[in-house]
C-alpha cells in the first residue's frame, strides 16, 4: 500500500469531492520528511488545497489517503 501523491490527490479532487469535512496525509517528498515535514490536502470553498504541517502533528480528523498497486 502506498500513500497518494500530491498529483494523484489532485486527479481524485478532480473525480470526486473527498476531504470536505477532514483532510488526508499525503506522500511527502523525501527532501522535506528529512526536514520533519508532512503535507496533506483537503476541499473547502470548492476548491482542493495542499498544506504542509510538521509531520509528528496529530489532528483526529486527518486521515491517510492510500492506494494498493495491481
């Protein structure tokens, strides 16, 4: 299983409206886990949003957005 890109969050956002209420961890890119960062997305006004946060934070209603390669 793998976390979704930010690319692959924004295609789904596109097809379907997710994260309205919560928002999703999404893979980070190396350079910034090194940095003890972490981004996530969600959808408020319409519109998809990309954020980044220090990855040890904790938020109840941020999940993990994955998917299983076939």
């Amino acid at each position: 299983m793998k976390l979704v890109s930010e690319d692959m969050y924004l295609e789904i956002q596109e097809a379907e409206n997710l994260d309205l209420k919560t928002s999703s961890w999404l893979e980070t890119p190396k350079e910034v886990r090194e940095l003890g960062g972490a981004i996530f997305g969600d959808k408020r006004y319409d519109r998809t949003f990309i954020y980044h946060n220090s990855a040890d934070s904790y938020y109840s209603a941020r999940a993990f957005r994955a998917y299983i390669e076939l």
